[in-house]
C-alpha cells in the first residue's frame, strides 16, 4: 500500500501495469505492477497540490496542479520535465491519446491540446461547453469531454 499524510487526488493506469497516484503538496507514486507496490517519485512541484494524472501505453505520462503546473515524461513516468503552457491556471483534468493529449486549465470555455508527445500545447475553445469536469480519448484520438452542460465530442480530424 502507500504510506503518505498527504491526500490523494487522482489515479491513472496504462494496459502494462503502470499506475501513477498524484496527491497534495508535490505527491506522486508510481507503481510497476499494477499497484501491488508503489514508490514515490520526486516531482518539481513543491508545495503545490497536484490534480491530475494520465498515462498511455507507449509510456506517455503527465501530471498537472495548481498555478498552471505542466509535467511531461517519456519513461512511464520515472522521470519528468516542466512542460510548456502558458497559463498560471490551475489543470485539473488530463487525457493522453496515441497522438493527441488534453487537458482542462480551469478556463471556463478552453480546453488546452498537445500534437507533440504533450511537450508545447496550445488554449482551444469548446463549442457549447462552458466548464469541462472530465476527459477521456479513444484509439482514434478523439476525445469525449464530460462538462457542466452535457457529453460533448471533440471537433478536430
């Protein structure tokens, strides 16, 4: 099990029997075998809160939390860079595709999008939605996006 004073705020798990939990104050555990056992990873959070958490099966992964923070890994998650956003808003929804990765600033109206491994991303309105609560992306990259207003699909080819 995990051992943490912190509390936990989400859980992703790729096909291979990788897992990330993300928590308050810069917590983040991973686990190889599908959570049997878990290690904490060091982030570059600090003290602030994470939100979120995706993982694909090529190893892609993310984690997002307060004042904008965006973090990228290539190596299911052992490792992580600082990703590219412009924003000081918080990203509490992530969603990583074989091509496409999403993410919610917290913006009423935007939804934020990556075509590059989920390294540069850029701010996208949505049509008819206002407020974005959760995301999921299918095999053919298209996301579903759960929001205040109803179940919306997303617009790109």
């Amino acid at each position: 099990g995990i051992s943490t004073t912190q509390p936990l705020t989400d859980l992703a798990l790729n096909n291979k029997g990788i897992a990330l939990i993300s928590g308050h104050k810069g917590t983040l555990f991973r686990s190889e075998d599908g959570g049997a056992t878990w290690r904490k990873i060091a982030t570059n959070a600090g003290s602030l809160r994470l939100l979120s958490v995706a993982i694909n099966d090529d190893g892609i992964a993310l984690y997002s939390g307060e004042k904008g923070l965006l973090s990228h890994s290539s190596d299911s998650g052992k490792t992580w860079k600082k990703a590219t956003f412009p924003s000081t808003s918080f990203i509490d929804a992530l969603a990583i595709g074989k091509r496409v990765c999403l993410g919610n600033p917290g913006a009423k109206g935007f939804y934020i999008r990556s075509v590059d491994g989920c390294k540069t991303w850029t701010l996208h309105p949505v049509v008819g939605a206002t407020l974005i609560r959760s995301l999921s992306i299918n095999k053919s990259d298209k996301a579903i996006y759960a929001a205040v207003e109803g179940i919306f699909t997303s617009e790109w080819e």
